[in-house]
C-alpha cells in the first residue's frame, strides 16, 4: 500500500457505486500503462452525506509485485502523470466506444510489457493492437468499407498500409533509429526498406516462418523489433486521448539493445545476472555513503567489477558478493 486516495465529484454531488467502480476501473488501467505493470486502487469504501460507510468492495485485485524494470515514460515528472491521467479518464468517459478502445489497447501494452509475457507474444500483442486500431479507425468509422480495407494496396501488403496509415495520422516519425542493429541486420538481410515494413516482415516471419529457426537467426532482432512497435503504440494511444506532456521511450533495463532517452540509465551486465537492478548513479551514491573513499567523481560504470564471490566490508554490507570496489 503506497497511498490514500478520495474519489469525488468536482461539484461535490452525489454519485452511484456503480460509477465509483468504473472510476476506479479507469485508474487502474492508467497506472498500470503507467507502471508497465498490474496495479489498482483496493479496498474502496462508499461513504454517505453523512460520513456514514455504506458501501465497500472486497475483491480478487490484479497487482503485480513491485518492479523497476522499466524507466517511466513520462520521465518520472508528477506533473506530466497527472496530465496523462486527467486525460485518460476524460476519454475514458467521454463514450463507451472509446473506453472500450482505449481499455483494449492499454491492457494489450500492458501485457505486451509484464515479465511473464514471452517477446514472440508481445510483438504479436502489439501488432493485433494495430490491427485493432486501424479497424476501429477506418471501418468501424465508415470511413471505409471491409472490403477496402482488405488486401495489398500500392503494392503493399495489407498490414504494412495499415501501419503507415497509422502512425502517419498520429504523426509519428517512421524512421529505424541507427542504435537499434539487429533490426537493420534483418531489413537488409530481407531487402526490406522503412521501419514499418522490417517489423511487418518480421511479425509474419514468427506465424509464417520459411523454418522453425528463422525468427532467431539475427541476435537481438526480436527484442529490437519490440521495442520500436511498443513505442509506436504507446504514442498511438497517448495522441489518442490528448496527451501532450513530455514522452520518452519505455526502457528495460534487462535489455542490452535500446534506445537512447533524455535521462538513459547504464546497468552492469552482472548487476542485471544477479537481479539487482538499481540504476548505476543510484548504487554508485549508496556505495560512497558506505565507502567515502570511493571517489565520486568515477564514472558509474568504472565502479563496478565482477571478480565472484568477495568479502570486503561494503559488499558484505550491500549483500552483493559479487561486487567489489577494492
């Protein structure tokens, strides 16, 4: 339990229980695509004029353990979580087509981002998310008929016209970003030119693959592929709602290939072996609370040296015998 909370109405009227469950329903999945993990508000209690309990809920609550896999997307700035939640419940309540769209795609991101989830299965996640998206979009909408929406078009496969349609109405930008190597290794490898049609091909190649070993035959190209199509989804759904804070993107921290944010983070490889995965900067401040003559001035990433099993003071300390700053 981290905080208490108070659900009202900004006029102060009264309102249902029924309508307090799905406020809380809604918050439950902001946070969660916040957090990239389950979490939701527990154990609400329904009180009267009066200040009387006259309602409460028990439940089965779906909250995932604690994780800091992954750096916010917001960038850790309450300000930009509070603009981003205001306008989910805004959309949220704005019609029940809309809450189902905005629900559906949420849950698929925060699955495609749950550490029991495979990578095979998030990108796959992902992609039925577009899929979904351009539907509701573009045919549910009128604006075109189930035929028309059907097949190649330009002399692009149907998925690959999706996704470009997509991401060009939410305007966002198509280029494969330089750090992401495996995926360039495979879109030549392929002859595949532009972002939108190396995942497309990659995404068949797990349903549809030439052998079972074709989608591993690049090291690196699933998780890279991830990546970028989580990020892409992420943005569909944020421009959907209205946001307009600050947006950066998600990483994981257990993942070696990843893209470059404003505030990037460095974990040693055997830091991410054992399960600690604090920060680099973080531990490195713990270390010379500990040890002042450690020199703070040291790079984050010169502190660290796997040398097996060590019994110095500040290893022992920390309980991390595999560290050693002697």
């Amino acid at each position: 339990m981290t905080h208490v909370g108070e659900l009202r109405r900004v006029d102060g009227s009264r309102f249902k229980a029924s309508e307090a469950a799905d406020a809380l329903e809604a918050f439950k999945v902001a946070l969660s695509f916040a957090l990239a993990r389950w979490i939701a508000p527990v154990a609400p209690v329904g009180i009267d004029i009066a200040g009387k309990p006259v309602w409460q809920q028990w439940a089965k609550w779906r909250c995932d353990p604690v994780s800091t896999n992954y750096l916010p997307w917001w960038g850790g700035h309450g300000d930009d979580l509070e603009h981003f939640i205001d306008r989910l419940l805004n959309a949220w309540f704005a019609s029940e087509q809309e809450r189902d769209v905005i629900r559906y795609l949420a849950i698929l991101l925060i699955a495609a981002h749950h550490w029991g989830t495979t990578i095979e299965a998030k990108i796959m996640l992902v992609h039925s998310g577009f899929d979904y998206l351009s539907w509701v979009n573009y045919v549910l909408s009128g604006k075109r008929t189930r035929s028309q929406h059907k097949g190649p078009k330009n002399g692009m496969p149907e998925a690959r016209w999706h996704l470009k349609e997509l991401l060009r109405a939410a305007k966002i930008p198509m280029r494969r970003p330089a750090n992401l190597v495996a995926l360039r290794k495979y879109a030549s490898k392929e002859k595949v030119r532009g972002a939108p049609a190396t995942v497309t091909r990659l995404r068949n190649t797990l349903t549809h693959p030439k052998d079972a070993g074709e989608p591993y035959s690049i090291e690196g190209v699933l998780e890279g592929s991830w990546f970028l199509v989580t990020e892409w989804a992420e943005l569909m759904l944020l421009r959907r709602i209205g946001y307009r804070g600050k947006y950066r993107p998600r990483k994981d921290k257990r993942m070696g290939e990843q893209r470059p944010g404003p505030m990037g983070s460095m974990t040693p490889k055997h830091l991410v072996d054992r399960g600690l995965l604090l920060g680099a900067r973080t531990l490195q401040r713990v270390l010379i609370a500990l040890n002042p003559s450690v020199n703070a001035a040291l790079e984050p990433m010169k502190l660290f040296e796997s040398v097996g099993n060590c019994s110095c003071d500040v290893c022992s300390r920390l309980g991390i015998q595999s560290l050693c700053l002697n």
